[in-house]
C-alpha cells in the first residue's frame, strides 16, 4: 500500500487547534476515518485517528473534511463518553461538521467538492450536513449563530 500523505492536512489542523493527534492507517476498517481515544503502555490516554486509505476520497477537499470532522469530535471532547442516545450522536456529528465546515473554508479548500461528495451519501444527518456547508458558502453564519440544537430539533422532531 502507498503511503497517502495527509500531512498537508493534518498540520494545518494541529497549527490550528494546537492539538496532537495520532494517525493510524487500517485497510480493514468499516469507515472512512473514525476517532477514538488509545492507551499507551504506561495507561497514558492518546486521541487517535484511523483512517482507512482505500476507502478515503481521492481529493484533498473532502480529505480535508473528513479529517476535520474527526479533529473536530476530539475538539469537542465527543470520545470521552459512548453511551449516548441517538439524538446526542446526530448533534455531535454535526457539531463535528460544524468544526470542519469552518476549517475547509478558513483554510480555502473547495467547498463544492465536498458538497457533491456528502450530497451522494444518504445518512440520517446528510440533510443538515449539507445545510450547514450550504451556510458557510453563503457566508452569512458562523460558528456561532448556527445553532445545531435548533437544527436538529426541527428536523428529527
Ligand atoms: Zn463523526
């Protein structure tokens, strides 16, 4: 397997949040990238992302989504609890987007690349996924005013 180079990527999410996180590769995994958090020999916690690289897009702009998503479910402490009802898991995923919908247009990836890709997705969450890049492009909210409780309340109430 070539090793696929995320580090463009994965820099500009350490630089931005200051924080490490370890990468893994597996081939076998279900998903495109999930996160969670290791110990190391010592009992030491490391936030760690796998990635599966045959399953990963083939375009930095959604490369760079999907891995700020992940970053943005360490970003907001999401691993730390599992057991969580199905409603908590759609807030958190958005809030995950939210994170990484911010990233890829601070950092001036190209938002209607990732867009096609979520839009052939068909998850509980795609709907407001879309919404919320939707709102970046326009521009008019920010990670502020979009209030994901709102969002979802309306949608799977
Ligand atoms: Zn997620």
């Amino acid at each position: 397997m070539n090793y696929p180079n995320y580090s463009y990527i994965l820099n500009q999410l350490y630089l931005k949040t200051n924080m490490y996180i370890k990468i893994k590769l597996d081939d076998k995994l279900q998903e495109i990238a999930i996160s969670l958090i290791e110990k190391d020999i010592w009992g030491h916690l490391i936030p760690t992302i796998v990635i599966n690289p045959l399953l990963m897009p083939n375009n930095k702009n959604i490369q760079a989504h999907i891995l700020a998503h992940e970053y943005g479910h360490h970003y907001y402490k999401h691993i730390r609890d599992c057991d969580i009802s199905k409603e908590e898991y759609n807030i958190r995923e958005l809030e995950a987007d939210l994170f990484a919908s911010n990233f890829v247009y601070n950092y001036s990836y190209n938002l209607y690349d990732i867009y096609n890709f979520h839009i052939n997705c068909n998850t509980p969450i795609t709907k407001d996924r879309l919404q919320i890049i939707t709102d970046i492009i326009n521009n008019n909210k920010n990670n502020n005013k979009i209030d994901l409780y709102n969002m979802y309340n309306k949608t799977y109430k």
